[in-house]
C-alpha cells in the first residue's frame, strides 16, 4: 500500500521506516529541507537503536522516500498518517496547531478520495475534529478518519512495532476499518491482538495505558520512600509484589521519577480532559502530584547527604563543590532529554552553588543546550575526576557497569548518590564509599 507520513520526528520516522520495512511504500514528509536532504543521506536526527539500519535498507529499495512536498505526497498516495507534534500547551492541554495545520493542507491537496490517520497522541475529540476539517477544507473529495495510536517506548521503538503487544485502530466504518487491517496484515498473521474499537475509544487507549504505568512508577518511589523511612527494603518489597501476576514487575523500580515526551504531558492532558468532562480523575491527579513531589524531595535528600558526607554545613553545602552526573537523557538508550530529571535536579544543584558537569553517552549537546550552567561531556572520566560527589540519573549500561574501585581513584571524595539502584550497597560500604540510593538500608 501506498501510504504517507506527515512528520518526521520520533514517531512518524520510525513508524513510516518500519511499515516499509513490512512491505509497504511510505513517503515522509517534513517541512524542514535540511533535515529531509540529511535523512536522504542516511543521517538520522534522533538516537534509535537499529533505526538507522532500517531506513538506509528501505531508502535504498525504494520503500521510503523523503520530501518537503506534503502536496505532492498527499497526492500520490492512497492513506495519509498523521505524526505531526501535539506538544504541552502552557495551561497543559495538548497544542493541536500542527495537527490543524496539517490537516488543511491535506484537504486542499487530496486529488481523490482519502483515508487519514492519526497517529500522534492527542485528547479524545480530536479524530472527529480532523474530520471536521477535513471536510470544510476538502470540498471536491470524502475524507474518511482512523485513529491508530502508537506504543513505542523510546530506545526499543523498532522493536516494539515490529513485534508490538497489541494493535489499536478507532474507526467509523467498515470500509476504514479493513483498509487499516490490511495494513497490519503481517502482524495479524503472526496472531498479533487487534483492538478494532470506536474513535473516541481508541483516543482514550493511549492516554489510559500511559497514565497507568506512570501510576506504577509513582506508586513504586513512594515505596521506596517509605521502605527508607521503616528500614524496609524496596528490592523485596518490589519483587515481593510483582510476582502476582495481577501486578507484574513491570514499572516496579524506583527512581527519580517518570520522564520523557509522554508520561508528564499525556497525564497532565487527561485529568484537564477529565476535568472539563465533569469527571476528574482522581488517582491520575494524585500521581501527577506524587511525581512532582517526589523529584522536589529529592533535590534536598541529594543536598542533605552530600552535608552529612562532606561534614557541611546543610544549609549550603554544595557552594563551590564539584558534582559529576552521569546521565542526563530521560532513560538509557534514547538522546531524549524533555521532562528529564536532569532538567529538574541539575538546575537545583547549580542554584545552590555547585559546580556541575554531566556525562551522557548521547544526550550531552541536547542537555548542554537546555541547562544553563552546566558543562557536558561524553567522557566519563573526565566527568568524574576531581567530583566531590556523583549523582547518577540514567542506567545507560556503560554506567550500571562501573568498576567501583577503579573510578573512586578519580573522585576527590568518595560519595555516590544513585537514583537508580544500580549498585550493591554492601559492595559500595565495602570500597568505602559514602552511598545513598532508593529504598534500601545502607551499610556504613
């Protein structure tokens, strides 16, 4: 099938790579010429484990091409997908200006009959809105509306649309709903769960999926917070509660807090959808405020050790002290740092004196940009040595791997605040570090 991409960025690059990789032929669309002359030359703009791979194979074949011409695209293909930015607005809600702005274009460029579809995250409404529009703007054709949400997790996106859970498609008619299937037919064939439902429905899918694992990550860190506060350790308590197959262990380690291009903004976008329904969402409010609160405790339990630590003062004690961070992407395996907790912690640090540098292995310019203040590097070493504490944020495996006894030979003292429980607390004791993680007693 002849299908269109209208967006270039995460979502719509690997989703229009990878359904040529199952067969199909799919033109992107971007409006910005030198990122569509640089992917044409096989140079990706995000980090993506095998992404890479996967559109220089099909650009090569002659299954994915790339253009700034979305009149030309609309034109000469049979299904249109919508993965254009629906950011955070300043009041929170979803901005849907790209998704308006496409849409027109669409209309006014289709040359027969058309079948769009929206992929980008977006509130309940917006499919039947684009319909809407769809038809004030396209007078000389029928336009007919699918929703088929993504479930990509960043730094495994390939592999989560090549061997997906499960398929959503919103439609209102048979006729869409069976133009979707045979786009998925490859995975129908591989008995891959097809959720063939409503529009509405389907809109409603993304935002509850996400709004319940970003209950999970909050409900674990305040675990974790009251395992410290008992004595308990949250690494039991984690798998202790996990092994019931009603939980499972997914989403059950604590840390410094969900992150990312989802989480904060689609749970924030649902309670002010609820809101305005006159049906709040309680519990998705509660964990919005949890993760807020968990992050900002934070930040002053990093200050209170590194006191105790150095000896300090706690009011001020990270004035002119060196502070190594290791990790600043959001999660391992991704250069995406939007809602990262580096961009909470790292500004309170630097607020309160210190003198911070970073280490991430892809996320180090995006970071640097981003943070006033802080100085980057893709050099661990060159981040550690002389710091009078480390702070880890990311569980890149480069990072979870450290040998411990080599690297405190860098440190100008030996404290380690790990937000990801990556370490053994007794082997950390053991070397003589000063160690403080999630959750779990620490040996002295």
């Amino acid at each position: 099938m002849k299908i269109a991409m209208i967006g270039t960025g995460y979502v719509g690059l690997v989703t229009g790579a990878c359904l040529a990789e199952i067969g199909h032929e799919v033109t992107c669309v971007d409006s910005i010429e030198t990122k569509v002359a640089a992917l044409r030359d096989g140079k990706i703009p995000i980090f993506e484990s095998g992404l890479d791979e996967v559109v220089a194979r099909n650009h090569a074949d002659g299954n994915l091409h790339f253009t700034t011409d979305l009149d030309q695209a609309v034109a000469d293909n049979d299904v249109v997908f919508l993965a254009v930015g629906t950011p955070q607005a300043s009041d929170g809600r979803s901005d849907l200006t790209q998704i308006e702005t496409a849409t027109k274009q669409i209309a006014k460029a289709a040359n027969s009959d058309k079948i769009v579809v929206v992929k980008s995250t977006v509130p309940v409404g917006t499919c039947r809105r684009v319909g809407r529009i769809l038809s004030k703007h396209g007078h000389d054709h029928s336009f007919q509306v699918a929703s088929n949400p993504e479930f990509l997790r960043e730094g495994a996106a390939v592999k989560d649309f090549m061997a997906p859970d499960r398929i959503v498609i919103g439609s209102s008619d048979k006729a869409t709903e069976g133009v979707m299937r045979e786009i998925y037919v490859p995975f129908e064939k591989q008995n891959v769960p097809i959720v063939l439902t409503t529009l509405e429905t389907s809109e409603l899918i993304k935002y509850s999926a996400n709004a319940f694992l970003a209950t999970k990550v909050a409900f674990i860190n305040e675990m974790a917070n009251l395992c410290d506060a008992t004595g308990g350790d949250v690494s039991a308590l984690s798998r202790g509660i996990g092994l019931d197959n009603r939980i499972g262990q997914a989403f059950l380690k604590p840390g410094p807090g969900y992150g990312g291009s989802c989480f904060p903004k689609d749970t924030l976008a649902l309670t002010i959808l609820a809101q305005e329904a006159d049906c709040p969402t309680r519990i998705v409010e509660s964990v919005v405020d949890s993760n807020s609160f968990h992050i900002r405790r934070l930040g002053r339990r990093i200050a209170e050790f590194c006191a105790d630590s150095w000896g300090e003062d706690s009011h001020v004690p990270l004035v002119g002290r060196r502070v190594a961070v290791l990790g600043l992407a959001f999660k391992a395996n991704t250069d995406d740092i939007r809602q990262a907790a580096s961009t909470v912690l790292v500004p309170l640090l630097i607020k309160n004196g210190a003198e911070v540098i970073g280490y991430d292995p892809e996320a180090a310019d995006a970071a640097a940009e981003e943070i006033t203040f802080l100085q980057t590097t893709t050099d661990m070493d060159e981040a550690l040595k002389g710091a009078e504490a480390v702070l880890v944020l990311t569980e890149w495996a480069d990072i979870a791997k450290i040998d411990w006894a080599e690297k405190k030979k860098l440190l100008a003292h030996p404290a380690v605040i790990d937000l990801r429980n990556l370490y053994d607390p007794e082997a950390m004791a053991g070397l003589g570090i000063d160690y403080m993680s999630l959750g779990r007693p620490t040996p002295h």
